[in-house]
C-alpha cells in the first residue's frame, strides 16, 4: 500500500499505510503471544488470519479502491510489462 500511495504521488498516505502496517502487525503478533497455549490454535490462528486479512482488506479499500476501480473500468495492467512478479 506504501508503494501504490508513493506511485500515486502521495507520500504522506504512503507514510500512514507504512506505520498503519507496523501498528497492526505488532498487535497480531503481541495478541498471538499472550494467547494460552491449552486454546484450540487451529480456531486462534484462523481467526487472527481472518481479523487481520479483514482489517488490512478495509485500509486498502479505503486508500486505493477508487484509483484500483478506475484503473481496472480503464481495462489498464496492474502489473507493468516486463516487472517481476515476486
């Protein structure tokens, strides 16, 4: 999301999505170490997974749905001709 907010020209957002990213993994990762290890970690770690994978889907949306809806009505490539995939 940093880099889709620089390429979009906004570096500040692009600083929020850096920080928002490192806020929300520190409380995922503290969250998972103070779970009691008798609790059922299939039913823990997917929840977690969901939470997170549901928070991070909302910051995007909300930071680069209208760009990523209009680039996509537009038919334009996501990824540039030529760029790695990984």
């Amino acid at each position: 999301m940093r880099r889709n907010s620089l390429n979009l020209g906004n570096s500040q957002q692009g600083f929020n999505a850096l920080m928002i990213g490192i806020l929300i993994t520190f409380i995922v990762v503290s969250l998972a170490m103070v779970i009691p290890d008798n609790m059922s970690d299939n039913a823990i770690g997917s929840f977690l997974s969901a939470i997170y994978t549901l928070i991070i889907y909302f910051i995007a949306n909300r930071m680069h749905g209208k760009e990523l809806k209009a680039h996509s009505l537009e038919k334009l490539p996501f990824i540039p001709d030529g760029a790695p995939l990984g």
